[in-house]
C-alpha cells in the first residue's frame, strides 16, 4: 500500500489535504480533510465515485457530495429532541427541521487527519473535538472518522464517537456512485436492495409517519437488481414524481451486503455492508443542469427520525459512552 498528500485548496484561510491509498493493483481512494470527504474511488482505471474536480464545488455543492454527514444523518423533525426525558431544540436548516447535523455538522467541519500505512491495508483517520456550542447539539462531542482501504479493495468507513453529555448520534457518508464510464446517466445503473420495506414519507416534509411499507410490485422494488432509470420510469407513473429519495429498511450484517451497486455495460460492482438497519437511496443531478440524473447516493445509517420513532433504532449515545458503526464498500468483478 501506498498513501501519499497533497493540499487540494484552502477553506476560511486553512489549508485542505487530500490523502490518495494506493494498493498494488494500481486502484485507489482519495479523502480530504474539508467535511471528512471520500473524493475519490477509481477501479481498473474508471471512477466509481461522483466527484467534482476543486473545492470550491465541494463547498458550494447542495448535494453533500460524499462527505461524511453528522452528528445525526437525515432530518430530525421540527429540529427538536427529547433524550432521556430532556427536550432539546437544535438548529434548523431546511423546512423547520434540522438535516445532516445542521449548518454546523460534520461537512462543514476541517478534520485533524493522520495517516497509517498497516501493509496489506492503509488508512487516514480524520478526528475533531465538536463543543455543543459550535454545532448546538448537547454535550461536547470527540469524533473520529476513519477511511481503510485494502489490498482487496474493501473501503471501510469507521465512525467513533463519545459525548459530554446524553446526544444523539446517526452518521454515514454521502457516497454518491456511478459506475458507468463516463458517469453521464443512470440509465447503465443497477441496484439491489436485501430489503423488503421502505418507510412512507410524508410528502411535502419528506419526514417519516412512522409507517412502513411493502416493496413489493412498486417502482421501490430492488429485491432482484433493476436498473434506476427504468425503476424512476415505473415510480413517475405511480407517483407522479421521477426521483428516488426514500428509506428502505434492511437487515445489518458485516457478511452479506445490504446493497449491490452494478453496470450492465461492465462486470463491475459494489457491495455495501452495514452495522444499522437502513439504506437511504437519493437520485441527483449534481451538475445542476437540465440533464438527466447522474448520481446515485446511498447512505447507510439507522432509519432517519428514529428518536421520534419507536422502533427505528438507538440513535441516543449516552455521556461518557463510545459507539462505533462501520460501512464497508467492497469493489469486484463478476
């Protein structure tokens, strides 16, 4: 293995270092200090990760383009808690509630990062020390992100994290995937799903009810692979909306994936593996332009709003308790 670093650029006058872990098959991955980002996964050559080429389109990006998303992924309704019987009003970002951790979370943040070379696998660790009156959640958080990459090209991201005081905690990566060359449609994208639920939605909010519901025969069914334009197609005529950005309940386990990314024009594929029970699936267009979706983000956490939801998962972290949850991308051929 290999790592080597570069400054990509600064932000509010610090400078911003990419790390690139290379691995004797010449495949590697890139991440940067700026939001803990995963910038890069190129295989045999080809991207499989949507990525912006500078900075400053990761920091004007609406899309939290593959940055690490926290202290809580998704939206928390009304941007209020109750944790252990003490109600908490947190910082509200998009509709009166509070989504991705708030203006202050963890892709707005300049991670610490050290590197380590372990031989068949290297990694950088990115870790910031969060007082709750940066970002406003309670207590003052130590945080630690760590991106390995192997000789097998298994990326595994590891989140850490302990609190002053009773918190909520929920992260993931917003990993963006294409793994079509040229990354300019879905139309060659694949996804199976190993669940058999997604959460109904509220329509305007985009919060949970509470209720779930049956894939099955819907547009939402990736049991068996299907291609995203050809599931957008069959959930317009349904829904009367072209776009994914739902939550599909799936059963963690570090053996079999959750999820399967593909390319019907390639061998190439992506398995997902995670410790929560959730997939949340978004299509974006991450250019902004008129042209049709070209990016599929997937993020593993536990079901978003689960503190207003009995049912969903712990996402409480108790003071002075560690909690640890990994997703792991592996890359193969079939």
């Amino acid at each position: 293995m290999q790592i080597t670093s570069d400054v990509f650029g600064t932000y509010q006058g610090q400078d911003v270092k990419r790390y690139t872990l290379t691995n004797e098959s010449g495949n590697y991955i890139s991440v940067m200090t700026l939001g803990a980002t995963w910038t890069s996964f190129v295989a045999d050559g080809r991207p499989l990760l949507v990525h912006f080429d500078t900075l400053a389109e990761y920091v004007n990006t609406p899309f939290y383009l593959c940055k690490a998303v926290g202290r809580v992924a998704g939206r928390i309704g009304g941007a209020e808690a109750n944790i252990n019987g003490k109600p908490v009003t947190l910082d509200a970002n998009e509709n009166g509630n509070t989504l991705h951790g708030g203006p202050h979370g963890f892709s707005f943040l300049n991670w610490d990062a050290d590197q380590q070379n372990l031989g068949l696998a290297a990694s950088v660790t990115f870790t910031r020390h969060i007082s709750e009156a940066e970002d406003h959640f309670p207590g003052d958080l130590d945080a630690k992100i760590t991106y390995t990459f192997d000789e097998e090209n298994n990326v595994t991201v590891s989140f850490e994290a302990s609190s002053t005081a009773d918190t909520l905690f929920n992260p993931t990566n917003h990993a963006y995937f294409n793994l079509t060359e040229g990354q300019f449609d879905l139309s060659h994208q694949t996804l199976q799903i190993n669940g058999n639920d997604r959460l109904v939605l509220d329509e305007q909010s985009k919060l949970p009810t509470g209720e779930l519901t049956s894939v099955a025969k819907t547009g939402y069914d990736f049991r068996t692979a299907n291609t995203v334009t050809e599931a957008l197609a069959k959930i317009e005529t349904e829904n009367g909306h072209p776009e994914i950005d739902d939550a599909f309940k799936v059963t963690p386990s570090n053996a079999t994936p959750i999820a399967v990314l593909g390319d019907t024009e390639s061998q190439r594929r992506v398995g997902i593996y995670s410790d929560r029970n959730a997939l949340v699936v978004f299509t974006a267009n991450v250019d902004e332009d008129d042209g049709p979706f070209n990016a599929l983000a997937t993020e593993a956490q536990t079901l978003p709003d689960a503190i207003h939801h009995d049912g969903f998962g712990d996402t409480v972290l108790p003071a002075g308790n560690l909690q640890r949850y990994s997703i792991r991308y592996q890359y193969y051929e079939d």
